[in-house]
C-alpha cells in the first residue's frame, strides 16, 4: 500500500513545474512586455490587451534607467493575466511586413552581386520572371557596374542596378 501512495506522489511532483521553468516562463512574459513597450503607439492599438496593462506598457515608454526596468517588471506581472498567445500572434501580424521588406531587400542584394559577379544565367532568369522588364537595359546597367567595378571606381551603376532591380521587384 504504501508504494501505491509513493508512487502517486512521484507522479503528481513529475506534474509540478520546477522552479527553474516557473523562472523561465516569467522571464519570456517579461521579454514580450519589452517588446511591446518597443511598438509605436499606432501598433499598440492592434494588440489585444487590458486597459491596465496597456497603460503600463505606455507609461514605460516615457521612462528610463531604473524606472524603465522596474515598469518592465511590474508589466510582466501584468502579462500574467493575458491572453499571451492573441498577443504574440497580434505581434507576429504587426511585424510581419517589415520581415518581408528585409527579405525582399536580401533577395535584390543576391541578384546584384551574382550579376556583378558574371552570372549571366541569373540576367536571362531576372528577364523571363519579370516580363515588364527592359533587359537591354537591365544588361547596360550590369555591364557599366561591371566596369566600375574592375576599375575600383565609385559604386553609382552598382546602386543604379539595385534601384532598377527594386523596382522590378516592386512592381510585380
């Protein structure tokens, strides 16, 4: 009888969370909180929240040092109450366009320097994905930053190249 009731009591600490994961779950409360004091006020909005929380979360905006770390504090205690999931989703949505721009960015930088570098398969790809493109010109704006480029002159056709290329991109 009494391994049964042992057992049982192993089996309901094995549920208990430790000490260490109680710490690391505030912890990640704490960071959201942070990050939601790093929005603008016209994205706060969109958030799902309390009246409190959002209170505190635009009072932490007008603090610093000491203060500033104490509202971030008091804002994770706060988060305790809410829906933390409808908040990081409402988060995800919000930054979301800004991760696509970076990508976009990325993506047209490759294709620079691949067409800096030679890559003339990458000049007829670029001329077959976007049908609008003029590629006679799109192949004097490679040649002439290739040109700069072995002669370790200015970068102004390499950046011209990048501003066509974005705009191609853009425009599809």
């Amino acid at each position: 009888m009494t391994r049964r009731l042992s057992g049982m009591i192993d089996t309901a600490e094995q549920v208990k969370k430790s000490k260490s994961q109680v710490k690391r779950e505030l912890q990640a409360l704490k960071d959201l909180g942070q990050k939601l004091v790093m929005l603008p006020e016209k994205s706060l909005k969109k958030i799902p929240m309390t009246d409190e929380l959002r209170e505190s979360v635009l009072e932490a905006k007008q603090l610093k040092r000491e203060a500033l770390r104490r509202q971030i504090q008091h804002i994770g205690v706060l988060m305790r109450g809410e829906d933390v999931g409808a908040i990081r989703h409402a988060m995800v949505d919000i930054t979301q366009p800004h991760v696509d721009k970076i990508r976009a960015f990325h993506e047209i930088e490759q294709w620079r320097d691949a067409l800096l570098a030679g890559n003339d398969a990458l000049l007829d790809s670029l001329c077959q994905r976007f049908p609008k493109a003029d590629c006679r010109h799109l192949q004097l704006l490679v040649e002439k930053a290739r040109m700069e480029s072995n002669r370790n002159k200015s970068t102004k056709s390499a950046r011209a190249l990048f501003r066509y290329l974005s705009d191609l991109q853009q425009r599809q």
